[in-house]
C-alpha cells in the first residue's frame, strides 16, 4: 500500500472535504482550465455531504467544484470546456464492484451463461446447440447454473443434481465443463471425465467431492477441490492453443468485460483474484492506456508459487493496482461447501469443507505482512469467519492500519459480529448473494442461524465495521442496481422470497457501501468513491434518484451515463 496509506487522510482530502480550498492561481491561470460543468443535475456526493446541482472537472480528471451557485466558476469556464446538462437525473459517484473476477466475466460473456436458465433442460439445450457449431474435440464451456434456483427439480438426479447421462449423450465428441454460479462446483461430462481419468475408483482429494451415485460411479458433479481433476484437463487442452491466442482470447473477454460494467455504471472494479500472468498483462494494458476504468486486484496463488516470487509487487499504476493477496478457507453453501460450526440442518452430520488448511492461510497472511500487502480471505460459513478472524487477530493489533479483508462474511455467529469492527477488519459482502440465495439459505442452515447471522448487514453496520458491497460476478450479474436493490429491502426481484429484512441497509447507507466503503477498504478513499474537490471525477446519472423514488421503480432504474476521470465512458443511446 502507499507510505501514507492508513496512516493520515491526505491534506488535500481534509480541505475539500470542507469545499472550501483557497484558489492560490491566477486568473489567468484559471481561465478555461475546466474540461466539463455539468448542471441541471441532482447530486448525491457522498453520506453525510450536502447534496448540490452542478459539479466543475478540472483538465486533470479530477474535480475543481461542486455546489449549487455556479456564478464564481466563469474563470474556470472556458470556450472549450464542455458542458452537460443532466436533465435533473440522479447523478452520484461511480459504482465500484467491491468483490467480481474481472476475466471471469468477460469469459462469461463470451461462453454459454445460465444465470438466467430455469431448467436443467434449458441448459441441455443451450449446451447441445453450441455443440453443434463446435469442432468435434473442443471442449463446451459455460457457467452459472443452479439447481435450486431452477423452477422445478430434475427428476433423474442425485443429491438435488442431475445426472450426466442425458448431457454425455448429446455430447459424445465434445468434453464439457459447466460451472456451478457459485464456482465451488461444476458439472462434467463423460468425455470430460474419460480425459481426466475420473472413475469409481478415483477417490475425493481433500477439501472436495466427487458426487456418486448408488453403485459408486461419478454422477458428473465435482465440488470444491475435486474440480481440480476435471479443470487440470481442460488446462491440458488449453496448453495446446498458442500463446497468441491464449492472450488474445483472454484480451478478448476483458474488452467484452470493460463494456459490461461500464454500462452499469461500475467505474471502478475490485478483482478477486488474478494470477501472476494476468497481472502482467493487466500492467500491459495499463501502460498502452487501454484500461477504460481502475482496476484493484488481489493476487491469488497458491502459497508456494508466491512465496519468493513477490518481486515488483505492490504495484501501483495509472488505472491498474495489484496490492492485495486473496485465500480461501471454504466453499460456498449452495453446494454445501461453507465450513460451518454446527453441520447444515438439511445435510446432518457435515459441516462442510476447509478448503485451505488455516496453517497455509497464515503463511499466506505472512506473506502479506513482509511485502506490505492487503491479505483477502473468503470465508463463508461461520467456522471459516470465526477461524479467519482469529488468525487476522494475530497480525492485526499493530499500529499499521492494515484493512485487511474476509470476502463474503456471509454466515456468522452472533458472537464474532463485533469482531469486525475492534479488529478493523473489513466485511466485503454482495447485496445480491442474499437474496439469490433466499431460496435455500434457511433451508441449509435452519431459521435461527439463518435469522441471527446470515448476511448480517444491520449488524455489522450498527457494531461500527465497514461493510461494502458488490456482485462476486460472474456468479451473479454484475448489476449494481439489483445488487442495491437486495441491499435495501432483501427481496428477490422475481418476488418469490424475502429474507429477514430487518438486516437491511438504509438506502443512504447501501449507496456509501457501494462508493465511499469500497474505496476505504482498498485505500483509495484519497482517490474516489465522493464527489469532493480534489478526487476524480468518476460518476454514474441514473433515471432514477436511489435515495428516494418508490421501491418498486429501483430495479427500473436506468444507467443513462458513466463518466471516468470526466469523460464519458458510456452513454445511453
């Protein structure tokens, strides 16, 4: 992090935060030096600041002004400075995506996506159709099924899953891999398995499942740590494209993944978890000015491929920042991969899966102490929160203000809820998890768990931690809009569920966890996240105003324009 990261808000914050700098140039020094005055607008900066009509871009991205008499800016005002009228939409700081995979979803993007599918049908369908077109031996990817969210249960399955001998039928010269929304589980056909050299006799690795049926044979379902087995045989084929292609396919998917989340108004991104290839190439793009929005992205490796090659790291670039480590203690709870304290109460006996065993956790979070890093744990289940707390205790109470993360913080126990808060540790959670995972979260974890500690928004928030938001995209659309939506009244959009909603967000405070709160858990509240003096200018104007249009019109709510340093990443047509 920057030597003057968590020690001092910079000078220039406290000043403007008090929108009163002095201007020490001249008049001729001022004349014309603003890029954009936008007016006619009704502006939210930030909790708690006044509220204003009119902001002034400085030639730097950054802003000069905002209130509501814009009479002292003609010096600034020039015959090029560019003028927008907003119509008197909604206008606020940019969303920034507090925990998605940024490659993740452009791949996506560009491969089979089921987050909307409704049936294991639908999804045959889907798969069978791009077998068709797909040179016989290349594998068919996709993502973003689940099972307990389709309209009805298939009635050839095992465990809640189907089974694989309708897809392998239609599949008989294409290995396919089709990952679960979550991404701790993925679906594999027999030709998939054939080349992993899955069996009855293969035997589950630690830390994962391979699902079987009554007489031991694989039903095609691989969780946790067992997807390994099937996605090392997609990498193997992978292998086999040239580097070029490698890259450029990937390139592919972040310019597909940059023109999504601008179009939702997200101007800046937190990436949870990129490899040491892919930060070089993020640095490429940085530095070729190709990154359209910023990027903060967390490491992610296994503990042995990053301990001694951590040379050139934290790296801080123009739009591109790699600052951070992520772990991992457990899985998800829709495929009953969250370690919890007590065993799920429709699965008795099991409590889920540790992923990483604590001990590599820690000389992970060692790793980010000697190199001045962010450590980031996804922890889902209240076991792994209570275990990640305890081990972050151990490195936290120093006077460095590390902020250091658990991402998800989804199911806690009540007892560990203050903990965020004196350890000064960040609940990095998504809105829409919540309420995706209404329909089976109190059927896991039974109504009094479910009711005390899972997604404990008002909790957190009243025992003084820092909670922000996001999608985890592309486990869930990467709309910010429907994320805000659950945040603030955690229904699901479809209406089929509401989910202990005294655990709500005030509409104010789900806006901070999506701007200011983000920026704070990444250091960069001295760069974005409020529409003060001196940050840069990134917005969002939406058709609706969030603080206050009827609850029903929210998810109507339409990004109109998307601003980056003060100039339009996306507009409406």
């Amino acid at each position: 992090m920057h030597a003057t990261r968590g020690l001092l808000v910079s000078c220039t914050l406290v000043l403007t935060l008090l929108y009163g700098c002095a201007d020490q140039t001249t008049t001729a020094e001022n004349e014309g030096s603003a890029i954009l005055m936008v007016y006619n607008a009704d502006i939210w900066a930030g909790q708690g600041l006044d509220r204003a009509t009119a902001l002034l871009v400085g030639t730097d991205g950054t802003i000069i002004d905002i209130g509501s008499d814009t009479s002292a800016w003609s010096e600034r005002v020039g015959p090029s400075t560019r003028r927008l009228d907003a119509g008197g939409n909604f206008l606020m700081p940019g969303f920034i995506e507090g925990h998605a995979h940024f490659s993740g979803l452009g791949s996506s993007l560009r491969n089979l996506n089921f987050l909307r599918s409704r049936s294991w049908d639908e999804i045959l369908a889907m798969v069978e159709e791009r077998a068709r077109e797909t040179p016989e031996g290349v594998w068919v990817t996709g993502r973003g099924w689940h099972q307990e969210k389709w309209d009805k249960p298939h009635d050839h399955s095992i465990g809640g899953y189907p089974i694989h001998d309708e897809l392998s039928r239609l599949t008989p010269d294409h290995p396919v891999v089709l990952r679960h929304a979550s991404g701790h589980a993925l679906f594999a056909n027999d030709k998939a398995m054939e080349l992993a050299g899955v069996s009855r006799e293969t035997p589950d690795p630690r830390g994962g499942r391979i699902l079987r049926d009554e007489v031991g044979d694989p039903t095609g379902v691989f969780e946790e740590r067992a997807m390994d087995l099937i996605t090392d045989a997609y990498q193997n084929y992978v292998q086999t494209m040239t580097p070029t292609e490698r890259k450029d396919e990937w390139l592919a998917g972040i310019r597909a993944a940059q023109d999504e989340v601008l179009s939702n108004g997200i101007t800046s991104f937190q990436d949870a978890g990129s490899t040491f290839r892919e930060v070089d190439w993020y640095k490429e793009l940085d530095a070729a000015d190709s990154l359209r929005l910023s990027l903060w992205v967390m490491l992610r490796h296994d503990y042995d491929e990053m301990a001694g090659n951590m040379a050139g790291l934290p790296h801080y670039g123009d739009r591109f920042e790699c600052s951070a480590i992520k772990s991992e203690l457990d899985g998800a709870l829709g495929s009953y991969g969250a370690w919890l304290l007590e065993p799920y109460f429709d699965n008795p006996g099991f409590t889920g899966q540790n992923t990483t065993e604590v001990a590599t956790v820690d000389s992970i979070a060692q790793l980010a102490v000697a190199n001045n890093m962010q450590l980031c744990v996804h922890a889902i289940g209240d076991r792994a929160n209570r275990e990640t707390l305890d081990l972050m205790a151990k490195y936290v109470g120093d006077a460095q203000d590390k902020r250091w993360r658990i991402e998800h913080a989804q199911h806690l126990h009540p007892d560990d809820i203050p903990r965020f808060a004196e350890l000064g540790v960040i609940a990095s959670m998504q809105g829409i998890h919540c309420t995706s995972d209404a329909l089976f979260a109190e059927t896991r974890l039974g109504t009094e768990r479910a009711r005390s500690g899972a997604y404990p928004w008002r909790s957190l928030l009243d025992a003084g931690a820092v909670v922000t938001n996001g999608t985890d995209a592309p486990v869930e659309d990467v709309d910010p809009i429907e994320s805000f939506y659950a945040t603030v009244t955690r229904k699901r959009a479809d209406g089929k569920a509401t989910f202990f909603p005294e655990q709500s967000m005030t509409r104010e405070e789900a806006l901070h966890s999506y701007t200011a709160a983000p920026a704070y858990a990444a250091f960069q509240e001295d760069e974005r996240g409020t529409l003060v003096p001196g940050l840069q200018a990134d917005f969002v104007l939406l058709s609706n105003n969030l603080l206050d249009c009827d609850e029903d019109r929210i998810l109507a709510t339409e990004v109109l324009a998307t601003y980056v340093a003060g100039e339009p990443a996306f507009t409406q047509q």
